[in-house]
C-alpha cells in the first residue's frame, strides 16, 4: 500500500513540475544559479524576461515576472538543492536572475537594431 501511496505523489510532482511538456527537476544545471538560470528559458518566454525583472528591488522599472512562475522555480530550486536555497541565497539569486532579465532586454534591442539594417 505503502508504495502505491508513493507512486501517486510522485505522480502528483510530476505534473506539478512540469511546464510545457518539460518536467523542470530534469532540468540540467551546474549548480543551483546556472539551474535558476536554466528554468528561467523553460519557464519564460525572451520577451517576458526583457521586459521585466525576476525580482523587484528599490530601483526597479520594471514590473515582476508572474510571481506563480517565480515560485515554481524557486520550489524547484529548493526541491533539487535542499531546502532554504532560494532563503540562504536570495540576494545572490535576486542578482543573477534579474541580470538574465537585463541580458534579455540588451539582445533583443540588439536583435531588432540588426532587422532594421537588414530592412534598410
């Protein structure tokens, strides 16, 4: 009965965990900040980062990610590298993921900038 119980929660984590057809706790990192970062182009499309920050701080323009997003990859985080990762390192997470966010916005305007000489 036991191992029943088990296989039902397993199930239960699985689709709980899973994102477009992709279960995000086989995602491959590193360590757990190339993980964040690895979800992050799971979980988000480039223009929802480029236009947005992961975290918001004090000198913040743009607005948050979907805090439900954010969550789920921080579970993940936690689930995959113990729990109180995401807690023990919030402002070195809060600076990685936030620069994805900035990378974003810098490619894109890149990119665009690259399609208007290529029109011209």
């Amino acid at each position: 009965m036991h191992n029943q119980e088990k296989n039902i929660a397993d199930e239960e984590d699985e689709r709980k965990f899973t994102y477009k057809n992709t279960n995000l706790l086989h995602v491959h990192g590193k360590d757990c900040y190339k993980y964040a970062l690895a979800l992050m182009d799971v979980v988000f499309t480039k223009e929802e980062m480029a236009s947005s920050c992961f975290y918001a701080t004090s000198r913040s323009k743009k607005t948050p990610l979907p805090q439900e997003k954010v969550q789920l990859i921080e579970e993940c985080i936690d689930i995959k590298y113990g729990k109180g990762t995401v807690a023990r390192n919030r402002e070195d997470f809060k600076s990685r993921l936030n620069q994805k966010c900035i990378d974003q916005r810098k490619l894109l305007v890149v990119k665009s900038e690259d399609k208007k000489e290529i029109e011209l």
